[in-house]
C-alpha cells in the first residue's frame, strides 16, 4: 500500500512535520532532526561501517559524520560530481572497497545520490540517503552516469535507497537560487508524472499533492530559507515528486533535460526549471485531464504561464543561452533528443524539438 498524502490535513496544512513509515520497500523518515537517527538507522539495515558520499562544500559539514557516526564511519569521499562521472564512480569505488564498508551514505543533492547509487549496483551494499536539495533522487531507483559518450540512465532495484532520511534542518543553508531550481525540477518530475501514460491513481494523487506543496512554499523559501514551515513543505513536496517520478515514466521535457545535461553540459536544475514552461505549452493541448487540474492548483488557466511565472517568483529569469548552450548546437541538440523513443503526450519532431529549445533560447 501506498497511500499518497504523509499525514496532510487539509489546504490550511502545508505539510506534515515528521513521519516514518515504509514507501514502496524503502523506509523514510522525515522530521527536523531526523539525522540524530542515523546511527539507528544503520543499527536496523545491520551496518557496522558506513561510507560517506558527498559534494565538496557544506554537506559534510552539516552532518559532521564523525561526530555523528563516530566508529561506524568507515570513510569519507566529498567528491561527488554533477551527472555522475565514470571516473568519479571509479575513485569513489576504490575507496568505498578500501574501507571494507558494508553500507553507504550519500548527503546532499542529487549528484551525491547519484554516486551513492552507483557504489550501491557495483557492490550490493545498502545506500542510505540524506537529502539536502529538492532532486527527489533519493525516491528512484533512477540511475545515470556519464562518459565520453554521454549520459546514459537506467532503473535498478539495486540503486534504490534502503532508507531516505529527510531532516530539513539541513536544507537551511541551501542557497536560494540552488532551492529555486531544484525546486522547479522537483515541480518537472511531478508535473511529467500527471500527463504520463498509464499514471495510477495512486501516482496522480501523489504529483498533485508535490505540485500544491512546492507551488506554495518555494517563493516564500527563496524569501527566507530558514522558515521551518515552508522548508518543510518543500521537502515534502520534493519526496512526492520522487515517488511520482519513480513510478511514472518521464516525457518530452526531461529528455531534453538529459540530453543539455548530459551532452552539452547545461546545468541540472537550472536546465529543468528553465525548460519546463515550454515544454508544458506544446503538451497542453494532448493532456486536458492534467492541464484541468494543474490549472486549477494554480489558481491559473494558462499553466505554462503559471510555471513561467513561478520561475520568475522564485528568480529564474535565464534562458537556455544563459545556461551555456550555443546557437550552433540547438540543431545537433534538436536531432539527438529526437532520435530516441520515449513516452509523451503528443509525438515530438525534431522540429517541435527544436522549436521548443528556441521558446527556451
Ligand atoms: P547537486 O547535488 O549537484 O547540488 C548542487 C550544489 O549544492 C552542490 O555544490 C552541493 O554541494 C550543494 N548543496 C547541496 N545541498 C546543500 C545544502 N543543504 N546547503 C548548501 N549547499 C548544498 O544538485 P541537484 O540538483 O540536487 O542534483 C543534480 C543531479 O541529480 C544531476 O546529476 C541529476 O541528473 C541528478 N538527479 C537524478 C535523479 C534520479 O532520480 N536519478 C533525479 C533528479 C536529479
């Protein structure tokens, strides 16, 4: 079972403020302080040494893994990158053998998961995730790693996290143009999640409540980050908008996004909130029953107005050009994107692709 809301009661309610249950195999839980636990939490997976993930900067200082996890702490790797680089997974990997660890630890965004999922298919061991961005990565069983051929992604049980624990006191310190633009592709996966074929119902219940969440509390996170409520209600949001994106398959916009990303180097979320108005006004007229209810949660009738207009009060105002892609690439990046089959509501040329890229340009 996998009943949608966490203990949402009703629109006054932004969001629950803790809870701990079990999500389709994977045990969340989710409260400030949470991280206390995670000593607990490995107690119960039946790990002795934890291998510690994540990107240089602030993350591994706001889990102080030495003081947390004390002997359990087996190692240490910070150099988690965007895309998950082959050669990153291999050091990691080394190192993670190294350490003769039995479990890993992935803290911070969707780069260090990332990393977290790929020691986890190499070796078998159990990954634990502390998310402290709003990429939703930590729901997915959703791989990817990149190349000198690009990035290829895939789905693997084996790179599910066993347990997400979700402390929100951790996201204070995410700046507020890294919340905004991971916010909005937390509002990508759900938005994807509403019009993809053979959404249940259940994973339709679970996107619009994500889309309510992260629409009402990301402009006032960018305001003040330090707001518990509305943190709160954005992190909710972002696990709903992982769980959706894990059970739905992703259409047109986030094949943009892998290809920016993975061949032209656009950066991840920026990319994602950037994209996504112009990819929601070329589906709008294949997906009525999402457009209806999107309309509605925002209050607006034109919904790819409403999420430009989102941007805009989260401070997004870049354009593809801005995010490093050049205007001798959009026709290679067209023809890639096109080239390979993936499920949307309305069939894409590499002429609709194009036309979109320049909507964004
Ligand atoms: P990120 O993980 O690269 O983090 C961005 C920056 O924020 C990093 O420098 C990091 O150190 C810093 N940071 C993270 N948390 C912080 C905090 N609380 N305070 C201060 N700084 C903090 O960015 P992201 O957008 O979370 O992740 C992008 C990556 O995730 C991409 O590689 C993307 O492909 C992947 N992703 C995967 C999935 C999936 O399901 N597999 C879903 C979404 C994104």
């Amino acid at each position: 079972m996998n009943n949608v809301t966490p203990g949402m009661s009703g629109d006054d309610e932004l969001s629950p403020a803790r809870f701990n249950r079990d999500v389709s195999g994977t045990r969340v839980a989710f409260g400030p302080g949470a991280v206390g636990e995670l000593p607990l939490r490995l107690e119960a997976i039946g790990s002795r040494r934890a291998f510690v993930v994540t990107t240089g900067g602030r993350s591994a200082a706001l889990l102080a893994p030495e003081a947390l996890l004390a002997d359990r702490l087996a190692g240490l790797f910070e150099g988690a990158r965007e895309h998950v680089p082959v050669a990153t997974v291999a050091a990691a990997l080394e190192r993670f053998r190294a350490a003769r660890a039995d479990a890993c630890v992935a803290v911070g965004g969707g780069s260090a998961i990332g990393l977290g999922k790929a020691i986890a298919r190499a070796t078998g061991a159990p990954l634990v995730a502390v998310p402290t961005t709003y990429s939703g990565s930590e729901m997915t069983s959703i791989w990817g790693e990149t190349d000198a051929q690009g990035k290829r992604t895939g789905r693997d049980p084996r790179a599910k996290p066993s347990v997400v624990v979700y402390d929100v006191t951790l996201t204070f310190d995410l700046p507020a143009a890294m919340s905004a633009a991971s916010g909005m592709n937390a509002m990508a996966h759900a938005v994807e999640a509403m019009y993809a074929a053979g959404v249940s119902d259940d994973s339709w219940a679970t996107a619009v409540e994500a889309v309510r969440l992260l629409a009402r509390s990301l402009p006032a996170v960018v305001q003040n980050g330090r707001d518990l409520r509305v943190r709160t209600a954005a992190l909710a949001g972002a696990h709903l908008a992982g769980r959706a994106l894990e059970e739905t398959s992703m259409g047109l916009h986030h094949r943009i996004c892998h290809v920016l990303g993975g061949t032209f180097g656009l950066p991840h979320a920026r990319t994602h909130a950037v994209v996504l108005p112009h990819v929601v006004a070329f589906n709008a007229p294949a997906a009525p029953k999402a457009m209806t209810r999107l309309a509605d949660l925002f209050m607006k009738p034109d919904v790819a107005g409403a999420l430009a207009a989102l941007d805009r009060a989260v401070g997004i105002h870049s354009t593809l050009r801005d995010l490093g892609l050049r205007a001798e690439d959009v026709e290679r990046a067209a023809e890639e994107i096109a080239a390979k089959p993936y499920a949307n509501p309305r069939p894409a040329t590499k002429d609709d692709v194009r036309a979109v890229l320049m909507a964004a340009f």
